[in-house]
C-alpha cells in the first residue's frame, strides 16, 4: 500500500490508476470502515482510502481535538484491506490558507435531526467530500448507513452537483449486542459501554412496531426517547423519517427508517434502521 | 460537430476524448467567444462548448427572458471554429427538480462590485459551473477577462475546491472603438452605441493617471463616475482593485485591475482593464 500525503502526487498516480473506489474515513478504523474497503475492493481495480480528521465539520465545544488518531494501527489495517492507496493529507495540504472559502452548500436538509445539534457539520462534510472527490477522481465512493443522514447528503449532492460518482451505501457494521460500531465507542466508561445498546433496542421496538401495522409514529418516537431518558440518557432526537428523502413520514409510508441521537455521559451516539413494510 | 442534449450522452463521448478544453457559453456568440474557442482549440485534443443560459445566476427583473438566443449561428460560428462537441442541454437536463439544492457558495467577493447589484449573481454561476464542470470534466476551461469578477470567482473556487481543472484567462475582444464585446451590447439603440465607448475611454484614464504614478484611487474613480453621469449613464461603480485577489487596493499596489459597470438606458454594460506599474 502507498502513503501518499499530497494532492500533485495523488493526482500523478490517479492517471493510471483503472475504475477507482473511494472510502473517505477519518481514521481509527473498526470493523465497519473495513466493510466498506471489503466493498469497494470487490468494485473497483483500484482502492484508495483517504484518512482526514476535518476541522471544519466538527462545531465549538465538539471533540475534534479529542477524536482518536491511531495511524500506525489504521495501516496495518488498510494493508490487510487489500488497499491500493492511502490518502494521508496534513491540514496544510487541504486548508493551505486555513479558511475554507467556498463551501458546498446543503439545502434544508443540514439543519434538521444531527443538523439541529450540530450546526455546520453537513456542510463541513459536503465541502471536504467534494475536495476529496475532486481530488481523488473515483469512480464509486462507498459510505456506510450507521451516518445515514450524512449519506443522504452526500447522495443527494452527486445527484444535484452532477459529479460522475456512484455512491454505494454499505449496511451498519454493529458489535453482538446490536451496538453500532464507532469510533466514538471508544469514548464509553465500562458500564456506559453496558448500557449503550438500549439505543438499538429502542429503535428495533420502533421497527417491530411499525412491521406489526402501527403508525402513531409521534407515541412510538416519544416511548423511546422516554425510555432512553429514564436510563440516563440525554436525548437528541427519535425520529421516523422517509428512507430516500428524510423528509416528515406521512401515515402508509412504505419505506422508512427510524433515526435517533442520544448522549451517554459525555458520548454521542446516533443509530438508525430502515424499515421497508 | 456533435450537439449533444443529455448528460449521460456527453459522458459516454467524454471516455474517448483524450485532453479536452472547455468553453462555458450563454450562446450569442461573438468574436470574444471565439478568441476563447481559438485558444481552448490550440491547447487541447478535443474542444466542448456549452451553451446554456442559465436562470440561477439572473436576479429578478434582470433580463433572463430577453437574453438573445441564436443557436443557429452560435452553431455555424462554431463549427467554423473547429469545435468538436457542443453541449446544449435544456433547463430539465441540469435542473430536473427545477430548483437546484445543493449551491457552491463563494465567500464574501460575491458581494462585492458587481455582486452587490447582483445578489445571488456569483453563487449561480460558481455552481452552473461546478455542474458543466462535473459534467464535461474537461482538463482546461478558458473564460474571458471580460468578466473579470467572474474569472476570478472562478478560478478562487476551483483552487479552493481542488477542482483537477486549469483555468485559461483569454483577453477582452474590442470593437475598433474600444467598447468591449458583448451579447447585451445588442440591446444599444444607435445614440447609445455611439455613447457606450465612454467606459472603456474611462477606464483607459485611469490606467494611464495609474502609470503616470497617480496614486489617488478615490479620485480617479470619481472623475471617471462623474464624467459618465454627466453623460447620461448610471454608475454601479467604477474601482481600483487589486488584480489577483480583487481586494481593496492599497496605495503602491503593483498590479491593479480598474473595474466597472454602469447603466446606459436600460442596458447595463461592464468592463475592465488590468494595469501593471
């Protein structure tokens, strides 16, 4: 696997490189981020993988400084992976004048669920999505569904921006008690790391619930977060939403998925499920 | 010359092509267009222009309705100027959902000179052109210094946004009389065609009061104002920036760009004129 740190060298090797498949990750790599190189092995001729902890989709108070950087580990990984090539860039690299100047722009959308508790992050994520892409040139970039809001976003602006992309959603990487992987797992004290699926569990009621024909979403959304507060939880949101717009559901929706954000002590964490009646 | 309407015709052409120059158009073509097609013609294998009149970057009560359209010569004048495809997409092609969700926002500039009697002006064409960009994916695209704003915006966007594409300034094409060419220059009734040299006269001052080593901007710009409204235009404005940033230009500036834009009757004429001491 090549380490490449600049965008002129990047470039270089991207002449020859064949159909490329893309996996921007911010690093510390689990088992989920390896699904998604898994994928995009089977795709493509050529694999890069970028690792970039981006200042700009992180707000005032959040834990940009604190998010876990493991590079050696995230290599021996990668290289396991069967990865082509490793993007590596320093800040300089992508923010050479510090400020980002132009920004990719997301409609409504960014302000609503993770949007209304982080203001900023989605276009954080469209514009260092869109320098990657612009950078890197693939032909398919695969994100996983554990972020499904910020898939729907990307999504939506290859779709509306007319990048030559295909964006392949991978299915939620979770440990054996339903527990989504993440990085921020790591941030759990032993008993929150105990407590954390009840997350999970509360959305699989919701899904059960719906398959079984109920539709007072507003009941089946405040019983989960009722449920989520009374074990200690902060909580974000609990929302049923549309699967391909995240638009409000509307009774008889046949495609939807159950999104939520809590937090556990000084942890956020944000789950969903898609519910297909 | 192949005319192609669709987006997934054009990138099926664009696997073939080998180095490609693009040349973005509104279409009523004039010899400033073809100096662009001349040199996107030397510079490449393979030469796209765009025509496409594109509603985001009009503002209400400007004159999106009554720009000319004149596919038929645009086509002839292009097919003499060896180019090789045009892209000549309808509004549904680039706006199927009729708005268009995702923007690329530029920074403050937008507001600025021209911006400021254009709200929204800069953010409709950074994305049209982000689009025709993700679209064509050409190596190299010329624009004309003519709009000097716009070329600037431009280029600022595709370095901030690490667009893999070289931006080619090409010069200003004049008529004998020095009035700079343009498409609304065709809305001029014969007085107004006779007046409308006074700007690039203006212009012409000021850049020889620069190499003189006058260094009082603010009363070059007023003299040039005043002499235009005594003539019967309205000034938007006239003013000494720097060249490459288009910031405020401090005195012993070395390289400047005189801007401006004013109103004669109901058209509204812009131009420009770099200046190196």
């Amino acid at each position: 696997m090549q380490v490449i740190r600049s965008i002129a060298e990047l470039r270089a090797w991207r002449r020859s490189a064949g159909r490329v498949a893309f996996v921007p990750t911010m690093g510390n790599l689990h088992a989920g981020h390896l699904a998604l190189v898994a994928e995009a092995r089977q795709r493509a001729d050529t694999v890069v993988v970028s690792i970039f902890v981006n200042r700009l989709q992180f707000g005032q108070g959040e834990d940009f400084d604190a998010y876990p950087r493991t590079f050696d580990a995230d290599c021996a990984k990668l290289e396991a992976g069967g990865v082509d090539v490793l993007f590596f860039p320093d800040e300089r690299e992508l923010y050479p004048r510090i400020k980002q100047d132009f920004n990719v722009e997301p409609p409504h959308i960014q302000n609503e669920l993770c949007g209304a508790f982080r203001p900023g992050h989605f276009r954080g994520v469209a514009t260092v999505v869109s320098k990657l892409f612009n950078i890197v040139q693939p032909d398919l970039a695969c994100f996983g569904k554990k972020d499904y809001q910020q898939l729907h976003v990307i999504r939506a602006m290859v779709d509306d921006l007319n990048m030559p992309i295909d964006i392949v959603p991978v299915d939620t990487g979770r440990a054996d008690d339903g527990l989504a992987l993440s990085s921020r797992n790591g941030y759990l004290s032993a008993d929150e790391r105990a407590e954390a699926p009840r997350l999970y569990r509360n959305l699989a009621a919701i899904r059960d619930a719906l398959l079984a024909g109920d539709s007072n979403y507003a009941a089946l959304e405040k019983t989960a977060c009722d449920d989520l507060a009374a074990h200690g939880w902060r909580v974000d949101y609990v929302e049923i939403r549309q699967a391909d717009s995240l638009e409000i559901a509307h009774v008889g929706e046949p495609r939807l998925v159950v999104l939520a954000a809590a937090r556990l002590g000084k942890t956020r964490l944000i789950d969903n499920i898609e519910v297909t009646r």
